[in-house]
C-alpha cells in the first residue's frame, strides 16, 4: 500500500471517527471529566500544517512585547540561562524506533506534516543579547557533534546535557563561547529502539542530583514489556558518581522538568497515552513524589484500567496515584518553568509556564501555546490562563512551542519554537 493510499485511508477513517472538544467537559485542574473511552480502527487525526510567520510574532497579554532573540535554528527544543545571561539552545531530533501496525505509518505520516523540513542540529546554540534588546547579537556553535541533545542543566561550573543515549558534563567558565572538550559521560540513558527519545533534565535543589524525564518506548506496551525496562520513568542520577535509581514510575513521558522555587519540590509535565479518543487521555503536570508509581501502562488518571494492556495487572492498578493537575487531553505538554522572584510582574509571580507543542489525534486542534497556571502556597491554584498564543491561524500552524525558560537576569521568558526555529522572548513593555 503506498504513502498516499494509507494517506487516503486515514482521512476518511479519521474524519468517519471525528471527534474533539466538548462544551460540557473539563479537562483541566485537579478534577478533570473523563469520558468513556473509545476505541477506533484509525485515532481521529488532524495537524496544523506549517504556514510561517510572514513578519508577525506571537501574541502575548497587553503590556508585553514579544522579540525573535534568534531564529533560522536547527529545531530548538530546550533552553539554559547561565548565571552571567547567555542563553543555551538544545537543537535536535532523535528517535529510531520501526514502525509495528499500518496506523503507525499513518500516524507518522499526519505528524510528520506538522514538522519543520530542518533537520536537527546536534549541538548546543549559544545566544548572547549584551544590549538587552531581546535579540542575539553573538550566537555560536557552542557544543557541536552531539546525538539528539534536550534536556540541560548547570551546576557548580559544569553543563549538563541528557542526550538521546547518554547524560554528558562538559566544564564551563562565564564568558565562554565555545566548549571543544569531548564531555565525560556521567551515565548511559536508555536508548534501545527510543520510540519516545526526548531526555528532561533538571538539577536538584542543592545540585547533587540531576533529574531526567525517560519516556516509554511505546503507547501501551505495544512492543512488549521487556523493551519498557528503565522506560516511563524518572530517573535520580548522583551528580558525582552517576549512579541512579528509579525516582518515580508509570510516567508515560515525562517531557520537562522543574524545582519549584519555594517548596524545592520536583515537577514535570507528562504526555499521556493515545487511541482512547479525542478526550482521553489528559497531559498532565504533577508534583513528582519519590517511590510513586503514576499507572502507565496499565491504568491512567490513578486507577483507570486501560483495557488494551496484557497481561493486566490489579496489584499495579491499586498503586497507581493520580497526578496533580490535568491540561487537556493531548495538548502535548513538552515545557515547564517557575519564575523566580518578582517573576513577569503583576499577575505572573506566582505560578507556572506551560509550553503547550499541540495535539495530532483529535480533530479540533488544542495546545500550541504557552499557558500560566496560578499557584499558591506552592500548589496549583486556578484554571490555565493563555499567556503566548498565535501560533495557530486556521488550520495551519506558523509555530510550535516545545521548551519555555524564566530568564531571571532580564525577567523574561523565553520560548523555544521548533516550528519556526526561533526563539522568542516575551517581557513587560518599558513605560
């Protein structure tokens, strides 16, 4: 069958088991409406083909200006303010797992048209606005030769980078431009098939830990459970040694990762799993406890069986927990990040940034854009409020944002778009 029968296929499917929002649902917040679930031959499928930016920016709120700090990247993903303001831009795609049913040549033909025709740099960008007028005036090469870098982290003069098979320091001195030095692998990450190849990072409180998101090797198990060892897990590596365990399990995909600035307590936004209809299952953020298991595979939401999971497994079931606060089933969560301080001012001290890349597996398109969520006495506190949206016009996408980052010496935030390759910096408007 070729690309464009299976093409022809899936959109009449997809259109045939269309499906999408529903006035009377809630998929956000502590306590989100879970529909029942449905199974289709074909997942509803759509994506917002790219469009371009053709001289516009982002929206932002009133009292706000948005800036490209950079663009023409090579598929930016995450992002690292050093303590004397340069800004680090991961630049990379990874994944290498084969294909098992028609459906996921279908489905990887659909998201492959919501993707950028660049291909992935391999390296570590470095950006430098000395004037402060929100655009990079120096940018280099910064560590080049590197396999799908994306999480990042600093601690103690080092640079951490997790990339797609292995956690890499690299020494580091402020002002620098340039790193040559091959970086000393601190530990192997998991890398076999790498069906969901992303690798989070974040340093602990006091800088002995490193944080890293791995995300499983399938959608449910579909590839069996042997190939899901050390897989939808995060995982507590020693910054010294490398030696690591399991911190938190049953975590599909955990996509970014966070301190919270008060509590110190470890956050992550997590892709949930798809096939069970437009509404199932929601992306989540969630307080990461030591020791928990979260359901994936077997259940979701805490204890909500998912029937396609063999063998199934009550005891697992009756450990999972439930995550702290939902964002909409497949928004496709992919950025997290706590401003420090006085934060963006009025009304964006206290909470959280979302970077939302935007959903494939349901008709009406959701996601593709950065929300704040309101916090308070470290907890989530209110409804996601649209803080960068304009990334959709129509059906087409002009961008997609994956990482967003506090910088806390210009109090900006900054978002990497791996649409466009740019990324943009938002701060308030000087009077």
């Amino acid at each position: 069958m070729t690309i464009r029968l299976l093409f022809a296929t899936a959109a009449t499917l997809a259109l045939a088991a269309c499906g999408g929002s529903r006035a009377d649902i809630d998929q956000t917040g502590a306590r989100p409406d879970l529909p029942d679930q449905r199974q289709t031959l074909l997942p509803p499928m759509k994506i917002a083909t790219p469009e371009g930016w053709n001289g516009e920016e982002p929206i932002a709120p009133a009292g706000f200006t948005v800036t490209a700090l950079a663009t023409d990247l090579k598929v930016p993903r995450q992002l690292l303010v050093l303590p004397n303001g340069d800004i680090l831009v991961a630049e990379g795609s990874g994944g290498s797992a084969p294909t098992l049913r028609p459906k996921d040549v279908i489905a990887g033909y659909i998201k492959g048209l919501g993707k950028t025709p660049v291909k992935g740099g391999n390296q570590i960008t470095l950006l430098r606005d000395a004037d402060g007028d929100g655009k990079a005036e120096l940018r280099t090469a910064f560590i080049t030769g590197l396999n799908a870098p994306y999480g990042l982290a600093y601690v103690d003069g080092n640079i951490y980078v997790a990339a797609q098979d292995a956690l890499l320091r690299f020494p580091y001195r402020d002002g620098m431009t340039r790193i040559t030095l091959r970086g000393q692998e601190i530990t192997k990450l998991p890398g076999r098939v790498n069906h969901h190849w992303t690798k989070a990072l974040t340093a602990g409180p006091d800088g002995s830990k490193l944080y890293v998101g791995i995300g499983s090797n399938s959608n449910v198990g579909e590839r069996g459970l042997a190939i899901e060892e050390d897989r939808a897990v995060i995982w507590e590596v020693d910054r010294q040694t490398g030696a690591h365990r399991i911190y938190a399990s049953g975590i599909r995909n955990p996509t970014a990762l966070a301190i919270h600035p008060q509590t110190r307590a470890l956050w992550a936004v997590v892709n949930e799993r798809d096939e069970l209809g437009p509404l199932l299952v929601p992306d989540y953020m969630t307080a990461v406890r030591p020791g928990a298991f979260y359901g994936w595979p077997y259940s979701y939401w805490g204890q909500n069986i998912d029937p396609r999971v063999h063998p199934q497994k009550p005891d697992m079931v009756r450990r999972a927990i439930r995550p702290d606060y939902a964002l909409g089933s497949h928004v496709g969560a992919l950025g997290i990040s706590f401003p420090a301080g006085q934060g963006l001012g009025r009304g964006f001290i206290d909470g959280v940034f979302v970077g939302q890349h935007g959903s494939w597996n349901r008709q009406d398109l959701a996601g593709y854009k950065v929300v704040w969520i309101p916090f308070a006495n470290g907890r989530p506190a209110g409804k996601p409020q649209d803080f960068l949206t304009g990334f959709i016009k129509g059906d087409h996408a002009r961008g997609r944002p994956v990482g967003v980052t506090y910088d806390p010496i210009s109090g900006a935030l900054l978002v990497a778009d791996d649409l466009s390759n740019t990324v943009w910096r938002i701060n308030r408007r000087e009077r």
